[in-house]
C-alpha cells in the first residue's frame, strides 16, 4: 500500500492542459482523426493516470528534483530504463559515451528503468522540471505500456493507450517548459524477429507518435534502423536481451542523434 506521501501534487487544471493542449497534431487542412473519448479519460485509460511507484523510486525520484533545483540542464533526456542506461559501464550501457558526446552539452539524465507513461507524467507533475529551462528534451517512453503484468494475463495498455500517454506527456513538456524543443524519438525496437508480437505493438505506437511532429516544438525521429540487420532482426550485440542497448547499441544512438540535437541546440 503506497502512503499518502505519494499522492500526486499536481492540479487537475495541469492535468486538463497536458490532456488538451493539442488534441490532434495535423495540418489545418486534414479532416479531424475521430478518437475513442475512452482513450484520454485517465479513469479509463491507465497510460494518463498519473502515478507514482514504490519508495527506491521516490528517492530516485527526488534525487532528480535536486538535479533540477540547481539549474544548468540545456538537455533533458527523460525516460525508462533504455535512456537510464546511458548510466552504465560498458559493456552493459553507455556512460562512457555520455561523458564524452552529451555531458559537455550540459545533459540530465532522468530515466528511471521499468516507467511507463503514467510514471513520467507524475515526475514531470512533482518537481523534475522545477529549476530548470533546457532548450532540448530528449524523449523516448512507452515500451514498458506494451506486453502483460506478471501474471501474465492482465494487459498493460493498447498501442493507442500508450500513445495517448505519451500525448499528455509531451503536451506536459509543452506547457511547462514552452522554450524547449522536443525531441521525440521512435521507441525502440524489441523482440528478435520483425514479427515479435511486442514488436509489432511498438511499430503501432511509433505511427501513432510520429503524428505529434510540428515541425517547430516537436520532431519525431525515427532511428530504429540503426539497429537492426538488414532482414529485421535485431542482433545481440546490440541489444543481448532484444530490449536494452549494450555499449555498441549506445554508440549507434549517439551517432544517429548527434546531428538532429545539434540543429535543435544551435
């Protein structure tokens, strides 16, 4: 049972703004997108609600409060445990390669591994974005809203469920912090073969995100290919588990990434 400590800070007023601030990005000429008002209602759409996880986290959590609180972040990488792994020695991450490509940019790292949309919109609520101004948000979340609880029968959320998570997060971002571009990058393939069913449901989210480009607040990218062989697979060196990126996964991100932060940083 989670105390009351961990009840949610923000008001329902940022809640409605992160729901509503854009509810469809397209041009002004292209016919409105009919959506299942089922999908932005948090009481029915589990990826909205935002919500909190057990004490580690919470430390974890605050942690990147007093980050924030200092000041000093021009970038801001938010996500799960793929961005957390930027953290972490080689082989298993990619902290030498942070240090040295995104550390001099002034970077934040706030992944937390295992968060889902809901998690991140209750950090980005209470306190992770409180003291800074980044120019840049790097943003990638919503593979840990696919697949099944450990039950393994209780789904998690719908390919259009997580989208609508990461809606509300990225209209969060927006009103928050209006002077940052967003970074919005495709989530990263999972599953050996192209034909994995969490795969599948991650390439589903990944049309749904790539929607939300603007072409001036928000860009969508799409790098997925870099690290997938030539029939699709997804090669252990890579990926070992066919989830998280070792080193040679992280070097291939940083290169991909490299040019489109610097166009969004200049």
């Amino acid at each position: 049972m989670r105390s009351s400590a961990f009840r949610p800070l923000a008001s329902a007023a940022v809640l409605a703004a992160a729901l509503c601030l854009f509810p469809a990005c397209t041009s002004p000429s292209a016919p409105a997108v009919a959506v299942d008002p089922a999908l932005r209602d948090p009481a029915r759409n589990s990826a909205l609600k935002p919500e909190p996880r057990d004490a580690n986290w919470v430390k974890r959590h605050e942690g990147f409060n007093a980050i924030a609180k200092q000041g000093g972040v021009d970038v801001l990488f938010v996500g799960d445990s793929i961005t957390d792994g930027w953290r972490n020695p080689p082989p298993r991450g990619g902290k030498e390669i942070w240090d040295r490509e995104f550390a001099p940019l002034r970077a934040a790292n706030f992944g937390i591994g295992g968060d889902r949309t809901q998690h991140v919109l209750w950090r980005l609520q209470n306190g992770n974005l409180d003291g800074i101004k980044p120019r840049a948000v790097v943003l990638m979340i919503g593979t840990n809203n696919t697949g099944f609880e450990r039950d393994g029968t209780t789904r998690r959320n719908t390919p259009a469920e997580t989208v609508e998570g990461v809606r509300a997060i990225v209209n969060l971002l927006r009103a928050k912090q209006p002077q940052a571009k967003i970074l919005l990058l495709a989530v990263f393939p999972r599953g050996e073969k192209p034909d994995h069913p969490q795969r599948l449901q991650v390439a589903e989210i990944n049309r749904g995100l790539a929607t939300f480009a603007d072409g001036k607040a928000v860009q969508f990218l799409d790098i997925n290919r870099v690290f997938l062989a030539a029939d699709g697979t997804l090669p252990k060196e890579v990926m070992p588990d066919f989830l998280h990126p070792h080193a040679a996964g992280y070097q291939r991100w940083a290169d991909a990434l490299r040019a489109p932060l610097g166009a969004l940083l200049k």
